[in-house]
C-alpha cells in the first residue's frame, strides 16, 4: 500500500491545494493531508481550525487523513509508515526552495522520495498570502477558495460571523 503525505500551512485550504490533494489522492492508495503545527509562524487560522476547515472540504474523498504534525517531517512521515512526500509547484520561484527541501528530507531518511505535481494553470498564480492579501482590503476571494473558506476568512478580517 502506497501512502503519501502532502504538508503545508493550509492558512487558509485554497482551491489550488485542492486541486493538488485530489489529483495525488487518487494516484496513491491514501494521501494524508499534514498540517504544520509551526508555532513561530503568525497564521491566520490555528492548526485546529486548519485541519478542520480541511476535513470538511475533504471529507467526499475517501482515501484521505487530515492530520496536524510538529516538528520535522521525515518524523512524521516514519510515524504515518509514508515513503512519499507530495508536493505543488507553481512557478520556478518554488522550484528552488522545494528542491532544497526535498533534498534535506532525502539526507534525513533515504527511503522518503519527494513526489511533485504542477499546479493547474488555472491556479498557478494562487497562495494563501494571496487569498489573505485580497480578503484583508476587503476584496472578492471566491475565485481563490470554496464559499465555505471564503465565509470563515471573512469572519477573521471583519469579526462577523453568519
Ligand atoms: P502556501 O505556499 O500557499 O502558503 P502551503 O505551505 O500550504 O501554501 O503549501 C503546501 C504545498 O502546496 C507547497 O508544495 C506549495 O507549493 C503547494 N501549493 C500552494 N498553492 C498551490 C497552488 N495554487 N497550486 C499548486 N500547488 C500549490
């Protein structure tokens, strides 16, 4: 059985993450969908609201795991018994850093391989700096996340929830 991890921040899930989680769910026997428990880091949402806005926009998919992780991945991966690593690539601005990453993850355990799908070019240009960017001056995110997302970004930039 193939199982993979996909790690991120998911501050917040946009629909180009999506795209990659159902594209690598349904190359792999199960995909769990990691976020980073990275406290130093200032997010929007807390790893309990990540993972759980996650969980709902996943939860049709039936071979995927939601689950929040600290500390190094390679650990994490041991723990979940994954030899694969999925990662999205946007632009050649991520090529270097993924590279980077993929590379220490290797020298740090030689049985995890790092898997990489390009980005939809409908999403190619999206990140979740993006999404916070536009929803902070008040602007249209509904092109960037799920009108569930979009709701509780909202609810942060102006304290109102529906
Ligand atoms: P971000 O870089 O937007 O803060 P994450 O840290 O959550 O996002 O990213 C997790 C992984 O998803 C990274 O490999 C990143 O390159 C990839 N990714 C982020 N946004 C997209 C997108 N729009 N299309 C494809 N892959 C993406």
């Amino acid at each position: 059985m193939h199982t993979a991890i996909y790690p991120g921040s998911f501050d917040p899930v946009t629909r180009g993450h999506l795209d990659i989680i159902a594209r690598a769910a349904r190359a792999t026997d199960k995909l769990i969908v990691a976020v980073l428990n990275n406290g130093a880091k200032n997010s929007l949402f807390s790893v309990e609201e990540r993972v759980k806005m996650l969980k709902e926009e996943l939860e049709e998919i039936p071979n995927i795991e939601v689950r929040s992780f600290n500390g190094l991945l390679v650990e994490f991966a041991k723990q979940c018994d994954a030899h694969i690593v999925v990662r999205g690539l946007r632009a050649i601005t991520d090529f270097e850093y993924e590279l980077q990453m993929a590379q220490t993850n290797r020298i740090l355990d030689h049985s995890i391989d790092t898997f990489f799908l390009t980005a939809d070019l409908e999403y190619a240009y999206l990140s979740s700096s993006t999404v916070k960017e536009v929803a902070r001056f008040g602007g249209d995110i509904s092109a960037f996340v799920t009108p569930a997302v979009a709701e509780r970004v909202m609810e942060k930039y102006t304290g109102v929830s529906k």
